[in-house]
C-alpha cells in the first residue's frame, strides 16, 4: 500500500518536474534571442561568421563555437565561463576582442551568464545566427542626437539681470560654464544694422536708422521686426537660404545647360511661403506631394517643381542611367532638405558614421522613383488664362 502511494505520487510529480524545466529552457532561450544574439551579431559576426572566418572560428552557430578556430580547442565551454577563451577575449586577458574596442562591462556579463546556462542555442546545435541589417545599428547609433524625438527642455537658472528671452538663459548657462561674462549690450545703431542684415540682407539707409534711434517706444524694437518681416524683402532675402539647399538653377546644367524659362516660377512660389508665413508642415507637403493633394491649384502644384530642379541633358543618349542620377539626386536632397542629414553615402553602402543603412537609403527612394515629369503643364488657373 505504502509502495502503491509512493508510486502515484512520483507519477504525480512528473508533469511538474518537466514542466518546471521546460520554463527554464523557454527562459534561458530568451535570454540568448534578447541579449547574447544581437550581441555577438553586433560585434563578432563581421569577422567570425559564414562570410569571414578569421583565426579559422565561427560563432554563428553553437556547434561551430564548440568546435573552435585554429586552436583547436571550444570558444566556450559550457557551464564553465571561467574555462572559456571567449571570455578570457572580450576581458582583453588573452586575445583582445573586439579588436576596434573592449565590450562593455555589462555585455560581457551577458556572455558570462549564457555560458553559465550551458550556452543555450533555439534552433539546434548547428541553427547559424544570420546577421540583419537592424544587428549593424548599434545602441549608441540609436542615441545620435539628430535621431532622438524633439523634446521640451529645463530651462536653465541664468543669465539673471540680462537674459530677456529663454534663449538668452541657456546661452548664459554656458557663459556661466565657461567662467566667461557676456558681451556689453548693442546700442540701437547696431540693433538696428542687424535687424536689416538679418531679415533684408541690405543694409537700412540713414533715414530709418534714426528713425529707429528716435523712437522711445518701450515696443519700438518689437515694432520695427514686424515691419521688417511684413516687407517683401523679407522673402526674397530668405527665400535664397532655401533655394540652395533644394539646388534651385534656372538652366538644365551639364555641357547644353538649357535654360528652363518656367523656373522662376518656383522661386516666387517660396518667396510667397515665407511672406505668407506658411506652416513648415503644409510647406513640406506641398512640394512632395501637391500635385496629389490639390492639383487644381497651381500655386500648390507648383510646390513640386522641387522634383524637377536636377541638373538634366536633353541629348542624353544613356536615358535609364541618366534618370538613375536623377533619382539620387532626388534622393539625397530630401534627406538633407527635410530629414536634415547627408544620406549619400548609403547609395553605395551602409552608411560609415552615421546610423543610416543602405537599405533605408532605398527605401526612401522607392517613394520617390514614381516620379514623372509632364512635358507640359499649365501654371495660371483658367480665369487668368481667359
């Protein structure tokens, strides 16, 4: 009866042993794909994988790590991290790995402890570890600061008695950091001077010079930059900034170098935004998309000529790889126009410095290889045809 008992209560503990194992394997095996696959991808795959086998050792496989390189003897030995050469190698205590910079302390740790679990592998001993474009982006790329969401800053405790603006605070915290004080204040003949240079790019004549000067308004500078930004001037002085970055000619460039009569009409049309005070968004949209999204209005249609400032040959004889350098172009403007980073690397490969792969670099351009360009298009609305 006793034996009976003991038994069905062994029986009875079965189920549970084994289910109490297999959630530890399930673990173990999440805490390989969550830090020990994207780490050795990351740093060891380039050198010891398929595609390049230095030292004669891979480590895109278990069987692989256990086999070992030119040695002769396992990169790790399961259980054992102390007894492992992987480790003695990212501890810099035997070969140093990786050789551009030691791992930190805590990824070396997450080495230390999969070993500790006896080297778990999902997939089977001889499953290869497949490097992904995503493995090439390290964590500190992804803390680029161009990359990172906009946020509100702390507005720093400075600049008391001469900072008048939030922007005069954080240009004192670094006056304060530096041990320097700020220069003297500009009197009104120089306040003045800028504000024309600034937003006109011509310098004020005489008679508005004393104007301001005399003026004892308590709101007389406020005043004179609004009247400033409601000039015309106002945009055609910045309008140029914008022309240059989209690269803006009147002439088709290469050795004819036609001239495109119609392209001043773009130029008006970002003289207008910037006069109209137009939102960045809906200035955006219109000159990547507007002929979708009102092409019944010709000064929202007229955005798009952006897609057509591209230096081109009418004679051109090779047409495809001609409209291939087009798109490039096209290409990498957009990103250095609204993304505000050089993507022109990645046309050919990864990009070297920044976190831009060749695959987005691609991808981008995948938006923009639906591209036309009409041989002709009206720029008046009908009334003023009529």
């Amino acid at each position: 009866m006793i034996f009976r008992i003991l038994v069905i209560a062994g029986v009875l503990a079965l189920p549970a042993i084994a289910t109490a194992d297999d959630n530890s394997n399930v673990e173990h095996l999440k805490f390989f794909e969550m830090h020990v696959r994207p780490l050795l991808a990351q740093h060891c795959l380039e050198c010891h994988s398929e595609e390049s086998q230095k030292g004669g050792l891979r480590l895109d496989s278990r069987t692989a790590i256990l086999k070992g390189g030119e040695s002769e003897e396992p990169a790790v030995v399961p259980g054992k991290p102390e007894e492992s050469p992987l480790i003695d190698a990212v501890r810099y205590e035997s070969y140093e790995m990786p050789p551009q910079g030691q791992l930190p302390a805590k990824d070396i740790e997450v080495l230390v402890k999969w070993i500790e679990l006896g080297a778990p592998w999902p997939g089977g001993d001889d499953a290869l570890i497949v490097r992904q474009d995503s493995d090439r982006l390290t964590d500190e790329d992804r803390k680029w600061w161009a990359v990172q969401p906009v946020i509100e800053p702390q507005l720093p405790e400075a600049g008391d008695g001469w900072a008048r603006n939030e922007i005069d605070r954080f240009i004192a915290s670094q006056l304060d950091a530096a041990e320097l004080k700020p220069a003297r204040e500009a009197d009104r003949h120089e306040l003045v001077r800028r504000a024309y240079f600034d937003l006109h790019g011509l310098p004020p004549t005489p008679e508005q010079v004393d104007a301001f000067v005399n003026d004892e308004r308590q709101d007389a500078w406020e005043r004179l930059i609004r009247e400033l930004l409601d000039s015309p001037r106002y945009g055609e002085r910045w309008a140029q900034h914008w022309l240059d970055v989209v690269r803006y000619a009147e002439s088709d460039g290469y050795n004819e170098d036609a001239f495109r009569p119609e392209a001043s009409a773009y130029r008006d049309y970002v003289i207008r935004s910037l006069n109209d005070d137009k939102p960045y968004n809906q200035f955006v949209r219109e000159q990547l998309a507007g002929d979708e999204i009102n092409p019944d209005d010709p000064d929202v249609f007229i955005g798009t000529a952006y897609l057509r400032h591209g230096v081109y040959e009418w004679n051109q004889r090779n047409a495809r790889m001609h409209w291939s350098l087009i798109i490039n172009e096209m290409t990498r403007v957009t990103g250095e126009a609204f993304l505000g980073i050089g993507i022109g690397c990645a046309e050919c490969h990864d990009h070297k410095y920044d976190p831009i792969l060749q695959k987005d670099y691609y991808g981008l351009q995948a938006f923009l290889s639906s591209v036309a360009w009409p041989l002709e298009r009206e720029l008046a609305t009908p009334s003023e045809i009529a």
